[in-house]
C-alpha cells in the first residue's frame, strides 16, 4: 500500500508542500511599502547577492523538474545545492522530500524536524503532509527510546544526541549501533540491532548515595572444586595419549601416494614413447610386428630398440605405482585408525556447584 502511494503521489505532495509553504510565508510578510520614485544607488541590491540568488533558484527549478521525472536521488542533490546557496523554507522542505523519496529517511526525518522547530504553525495542509511524511520516514527506521534521570546525557556511536528529558526518543538507520547513557557516575552501554520498524528501551537506573548506608556484603567465594566433583569425559574423536604411531603412519602413507603420483606420471611418459615408436613404423609401412624378428643392420633397429625399451620403462613404473599406492593408501588408513581407536586422553569437566551459581567448565590434561 505504501508502495503505491508512493508511485502515485510524489510530485503532487511535493507540489502542495511547495505551493502552500509559499502561500503562508506570503500571508506572514508585511505589506512592502510604496516603493520610490528613484530609489538610491547606495540601497540597490548587491550584485553578489542577486547571483546567489539566481544561483538558488536555477538550481531549485532543475530539481523541481528532475523530481517530476523521478530522478529523486538527481533532484535532492539539487534541491541540497539550491538550500546551502539560500536557506528557505520551501526549499527545506523539498530537499526533506527527496531525501525520503530516494531512501534518505533519516535525513528527511531531520529536515522536517528542523523545519517544525523554525515553523511553529504552518498551514494544516502543510502540517499534515508533513506528518504524513515523517510518519513515513519512521516506518523505515529503527528508535531507541531512554528512560533515564533527568539531565541524563545520550550517546550513539560515541557522539551526543542531548540530555534527558529533552531528548527520551532516538531515530536510527537500521542496523547495528552502540548506545550509551551517563549521569555522573552512573552509565550504562548496550549494542542494539534493529531493523527497519523495530524499537528497544535503554534504561539507565541511578544510584542512590545517601550517608549512613552501609556497604553491600561481599558475594562468598565459590567452594573450589576437587577431584571427586571431576567427571572424565571422552569420545571417539578425541585425540588419542600417544600420537606418534598416527604421525608415523601418516607420514609412510603421504610418502606413498607422492611416489604412486610420480611413477604414475612415468609410466604414461613411457607408454607413450612406445607408441610415438610405433606411430613411426606404422608411417614406414612397416608393422610392429617386425621388431620381432632380427633387426640388426636394418634401418628400424633404433625405432624398435625404443619401443622396447619404453615397454620394459612402462611395466616396471606401473609395478612401482602400484606398490606405492598400496603403502600410501595403508599408511592414511593406519594412521586414521590410530586416530579413532587407540586409547584416549582424558578429558575432565570439573562442575561448580551452589555457590557457584551452577557455572561449568572444562579442561584437558
């Protein structure tokens, strides 16, 4: 519903706040008298004063147009430049709505704040857009609300807000922020996370220093804990009493998957030298059948002097990666074993009792 309210209306609210503003600061201004026949030349307007106004207003219609075309993110910037060159309340006013329209609601919230506090009574259409607005602007905040002793001073994000009882409200950009309350002494801090609509009380409680009014008892010490209080824990997965057998395991099977890797990679080099061999007489004509007959002094006896030397390479990494991956697979297993089943260390979890406010604890020897 918000939504659509939003799409529908934008310009015509920011029209009626504009035009009715306007109309209340003309019914407010006192007749001008007659001007004179020829006004002197020491009264004329400065001509450094008529740029900036001129500045103000171009700046003001630029963003009058770029907020009819939904450009509100175009049109505060605008509408900011036009009020930091002339502070005047319309233009407050339209650079409050284009802060809320663009998803600047805390500092439309504060925009119309100020307006409210320099405006004691405008005009009930202006008034009511603005509540409406405001109320608008608070929808997509998060509020802090303080109770606290008068002259209270509130802190968010480390930076002062004001004092109780001024200031019992903060309006915050959802999130999360720190808050902190001091009076004197007395103070209290509280991390808050809110989202957009939430709400959180900080209370900060005073305390009393009136004479004759004795100290508070001290707490009694907690009864230390003995061994009898202690209760041996462990599970399966907890780390065995002796861990050297795992290491050593451990270490045999990375050493062996390495050298399965390396005799792996050997083996398919060799494997395919013996074919590059072979492509080689197949292009000759010839088949691989004839380096099984007597080649000396032919002109294939290096060809099939590599195929089988490739051969023999081959078989004799692939019987060495073989074996390594055995060791290496061994090892990991061995070592994981080791881990899961030998014996455990002992984990004791000694537990305070009453007076120790049913604390627990645990610690590993």
């Amino acid at each position: 519903m918000r939504a659509s309210r939003n799409h529908l209306l934008p310009l015509a609210s920011l029209a009626l706040v504009l035009a009715t503003a306007g109309d209340a600061a003309a019914q407010r201004a006192p007749a001008a008298p007659a001007a004179p026949a020829a006004a002197p030349a020491a009264e004329a307007k400065p001509k450094e004063d008529s740029a900036i106004e001129t500045a103000a207003k171009t700046r003001f219609a630029e963003g009058v147009k770029l907020y009819g075309a939904k450009k509100y993110e175009q049109a505060r910037a605008a509408f900011l430049q036009a009020y930091l060159l002339k502070k005047q309340p319309p233009t407050q006013l339209a650079l409050a709505q284009a802060s809320l329209r663009s998803g600047h609601q805390l500092e439309a919230l504060r925009l119309f704040e100020q307006y409210l506090s320099e405006n004691a009574a405008p005009p009930p259409k202006v008034r009511a857009r603005i509540d409406a607005s405001m109320a608008e602007a608070r929808a997509a905040l998060a509020q802090v609300t303080i109770t606290a002793p008068p002259g209270a001073e509130i802190f968010v994000d480390d930076k002062s807000v004001g004092k109780t009882p001024e200031v019992t409200a903060v309006d915050l950009a959802p999130g999360t922020h720190s808050v902190k309350v001091e009076l004197g002494e007395d103070s209290t801090s509280q991390s808050v996370a809110l989202g957009a609509g939430g709400s959180i009380a900080v209370v900060l409680e005073a305390k009393q220093k009136a004479k004759g009014v004795p100290p508070p008892a001290k707490l009694k010490a907690p009864t230390p804990v003995t061994a009898s209080e202690s209760v041996e824990t462990s599970s399966i997965f907890s780390p065995p009493q002796t861990k050297w057998p795992m290491y050593l395991a451990g270490a045999v099977g990375l050493i062996g998957l390495g050298s399965a890797v390396i005799f792996g990679s050997l083996s398919i080099n060799s494997n395919k030298g013996a074919q590059v061999a072979r492509d080689g007489l197949s292009r000759a004509g010839q088949p691989p059948e004839v380096c099984l007959r007597s080649t000396d002094g032919t002109p294939y006896r290096d060809v099939c002097k590599s195929i089988l030397e490739n051969v023999e390479n081959a078989r004799g990494q692939q019987g060495a990666f073989t074996v390594s991956l055995i060791v290496g697979g061994s090892g990991i297993g061995l070592a994981a074993l080791w881990y899961l089943f030998a014996p455990k260390e002992t984990s004791v979890a000694p537990t305070v009792g009453k007076d120790g406010a049913g604390a627990t604890f645990t610690t590993t020897f």
